[in-house]
C-alpha cells in the first residue's frame, strides 16, 4: 500500500489508508513492524489506519507492516508493507534584511554593478531555493541576475538630461511546493553629478 502523501500539518486521527485482507473468516488487524516512533494506529476489525499524533517531517518516508490474523488461529496470519511519505511544506516567503536600500550611481558610467540583494528562506531543499527578478522600475535600464541578486544599470545615465533618482523594486522567490513564495525589496538609485 502506498497511500497518497501526507501534509507535514496533518492533524491527528487522520485518515490515512484502509488495509483489507481477503478471507473468508473475521481478521484482527495489527501493526506488526516499523512503526516504533508511534505515527499510526489501526482499527482491528476495519482495517482503517489514522495518525496518532503530530508528523515530524525528518522521520518519513515511513514503511511499517501490518498483520492480518485469523480471529480464532493466531497462527494463520498475513503481512503487507504500507509506504507513508510526508509532503515538506513551503512553510516561509523569502525575507530580505530590509525593505528598503538606497545607492548611489554616478552619472556617465556605462553598465555598472549596484548592487548584491541577498534573500533569506528558513525553508530547505527547493523551498528554500531562491532566484532574484524585477518586478517593476524604468524597465531597460536596469537588470539583475536571477541566480546572484546582483542588480546592475544597463546604460549611463546623464545627471543634467534625466531623472537623478529611480525606483527598482525587486523580488526574491522560492521554488516551493505546493506554491512558491516571494520577498520583495525597494532599491532606490540616486544619480550622482
């Protein structure tokens, strides 16, 4: 049996799976192995196993065997293995240290590093795996480099013919699971005469 994955928040006295032993006679269903950390527990005469108890995300995947006996010859049994997986969560957004930065550019420097913005996800695996993208402000004259978090200018700016402050607002984003999540930071660029 391979029951479909559950949430890391499962709550107790879930449903997880019904075992179902073919037998012309009553069975009494038992938890014979595997299942020492006390997860799951199983109605003896149905065959319906339920959580126990909160679920501890680093303890799974979790196989243990479940026994089948004849109610009235305890030595006419069956076992069969039951694989539970447990679904990591996308748990935190990114966070970066402060909402808001400032910098200075000078004016008349071609394309030109502003900048490294550095996210934080307390998340492991691809929850926690960030990539970096603008989500808004004055379009081609700025980048950032998806994987570094470095954002650069594209072109010089002229102090005397253009605007001498630009608002970039920038996003950090997970690759979670069941949906990703994203942080956001305001990079304020003033250019300098």
């Amino acid at each position: 049996y391979q029951p479909a994955p559950l949430s890391e928040k499962t709550p107790p006295d879930t449903f997880v799976v019904h075992i179902s032993a073919l037998y012309k006679l009553p069975v009494n269903y038992t938890i014979a192995s595997g299942n020492e950390k006390g997860y799951f527990i199983i109605h003896s005469s149905s065959g319906i196993i339920r959580t126990s108890k909160n679920l501890e995300l680093q303890d799974f995947p979790v196989n243990f065997k479940v026994r089948a006996t004849d109610s009235s010859n305890a030595n006419i049994f069956n076992e069969v293995e039951v694989k539970v997986e447990v679904i990591d969560e996308n748990n935190f957004p990114p966070v970066f240290p402060s909402p808001l930065l400032e910098e200075r550019l000078a004016e008349h420097l071609p394309a030109a590093q502003i900048v490294q913005l550095k996210a934080q996800d307390n998340d492991t695996g691809r929850n926690g795996l960030l990539t970096y993208g603008i989500l808004s402000g004055h379009g081609l004259k700025f980048r950032i480099n998806e994987t570094t978090g470095i954002l650069y200018s594209t072109a010089p700016f002229d102090y005397e013919e253009e605007p001498t402050e630009y608002q970039v607002v920038v996003y950090a984003e997970d690759d979670g699971i069941p949906e990703k999540k994203r942080g956001y930071c305001t990079v304020v660029i003033k250019i300098t005469d």
